[in-house]
C-alpha cells in the first residue's frame, strides 16, 4: 500500500502492526519482533534448547535450518514449540483484525504451551533418561503417555 501511495491516515494505520500498533504489519515484524510476539517467544522458549535463539526471524530461521533433519525429541518439540508460537500470534493478529479479541502475551503463551504439551502426550517414549527429563520439563506424567517397551 505504502508503494502505491495509499496515502491516508485510515489505510496507513491498516498497515500498523494490529499486536504493537508501533511498527508495519510484516513477516520480519509480527513473528517474533513484535513487542508482542517477542513476549509471547521470551515465554515458551526456556522449555526447549533454543535461549540462544533470538527474537529475530532470521534467526529462528537459521536455527530451524541447522535441525530441519534431525530427529532428537528435544529438537522436534523445539519445531512445534515455533510452529505453535507462529501460529497463535498469527491467530492473535487476526483475531485482533477482525473481531477485537485480544489476549495478554502471557495467556497466548500458556495456549502455546497447552498446545505442544498435548501434542507430546501423543509421542511414544522409550526408558532413556533424556526423555523422561523432557516429560518432566513439559509437566506430562508418564501415565498418561504410551511407552515404547523396545
């Protein structure tokens, strides 16, 4: 719009940022830069390996490329650990858009964080140690999982 030269006030605030309302509604912004997002990423990344991450898109990007292969139960939670944050905030923008809902960073954290914890109830886990410290990081009983007897 800014290139078309949309020119007033109305269609430039449709621009904003709908999160911060400080910065353009961009890919590079919202996810993650976005005072927002960067709260919502401050909140959930201390459960997985990725504090050296930063709240940057390029970033979560090299990060995200460096493990796309690798098959760790640290580094695929890690993936939809990033791939629930994107999503949510996504949703957040959206919801924020069009229907003026709007949750606080550290409740969109804890859907973040509901989210992958549900779906590690769903993964098969052996007897390792490592894995039994995942379970505890992420609150999930054993009970309440299947165990892989192998």
């Amino acid at each position: 719009m800014a290139i078309w030269e949309a020119g007033s006030a109305t269609n430039l605030r449709l621009m904003c940022c709908p999160l911060c309302k400080s910065d353009r509604d961009s890919r590079d912004h919202l996810f993650f830069q976005c005072v927002y997002a960067s709260d919502v990423w401050r909140l959930v990344r201390h459960l997985v390996d990725m504090e050296n991450v930063t709240d940057t898109w390029d970033s979560i990007m090299q990060w995200m490329e460096l493990n796309a292969n690798s098959r760790t139960m640290d580094n695929i939670i890690s993936k939809i650990l990033v791939a629930a944050a994107t999503y949510f905030v996504w949703q957040e923008r959206n919801n924020r858009l069009f229907s003026h809902n709007q949750r606080s960073a550290s409740v969109l954290a804890k859907v973040v964080i509901e989210t992958v914890r549900l779906r590690i109830m769903g993964f098969r886990f052996g007897r390792d140690p490592k894995q039994k410290k995942i379970l505890d990081r992420w609150l999930v009983s054993k009970n309440n999982i299947e165990v892989d007897p192998g």
